[in-house]
C-alpha cells in the first residue's frame, strides 16, 4: 500500500521559535505561511508541519497521491481504498472520507500508543 508523502505535523507554541530552530537544523520553508499560522518545512526528503494553535497533539501523517515535493505521483492508492484496507482490518477511524466521492478526502486514526494518523489526500 502506497501512502505518499510523510511529515511530521507539529502542534508548537510559537512559529517563529520553531521555525528559526528548524532553520538552525538545515530546513527551509517549504509550504505555507506565518500569516496563516502553518509552515512546511523540508530538509532533503524530510518534512515537517509547523502548526501554531491548530490542534492538540503532534500528528503523523501521510498523502496519498503526492511525494515529497508536492507532486502528483501517477500510481497511488486512493484514501478511501486505505479507508476500506484499515476497516476490513478491523481499524477504528476517528474521521472517514465518503466514499461516494473522489479526489481531495482525509482520514483520521489512533495508533495504539494514541498518536494521532492523519491520511490526507490533496489530489
């Protein structure tokens, strides 16, 4: 199974902070905007999500359709085909994609350590 893209997407207290110690270790901003209080930031093939004030919790999480650098990648399973793989595995979903759609969609689950596994398909 296929699914895209990795990033860490970190909850932090302060973007600037973050985003200057991130810099200190060799990234740079890759997506995003201090404005809208989110940065990407990429370091070779590594990403990391800057997220000031959206959510809780640090969050793994995946991108089916893209790699690295944003770009389409022409074999990728579809959201909801991870969807139908996790539930015919017996994983519980916090958030499910309709099913009834295609394109953009995310799904949301719980490790068994209780981190949070975001699959967020852009294409």
């Amino acid at each position: 199974m296929k699914l895209g893209a990795f990033s860490i997407s970190l909850s932090v207290k302060d973007l600037q902070a973050s985003k200057q110690f991130y810099e200190t270790l060799g990234f740079t901003v890759f997506a995003g905007e201090m404005e809208r209080n989110y940065l990407i930031m990429k370091n070779g093939n590594a990403l990391v999500g800057l997220f000031q004030g959206m959510f809780e919790k640090n969050i793994l999480t995946f991108n089916p359709g893209w790699d690295e650098n944003a770009n389409k990648l022409e074999d990728f399973a579809d959201v909801r085909e991870i969807q139908k793989h996790l539930k015919d595995h017996g994983v519980k979903l916090e958030r499910e994609a309709d099913d009834s759609t295609s394109g953009p969609a995310s799904v949301v689950l719980i490790d068994p350590d209780g981190n949070p596994v975001l699959l967020d398909q852009h294409v």
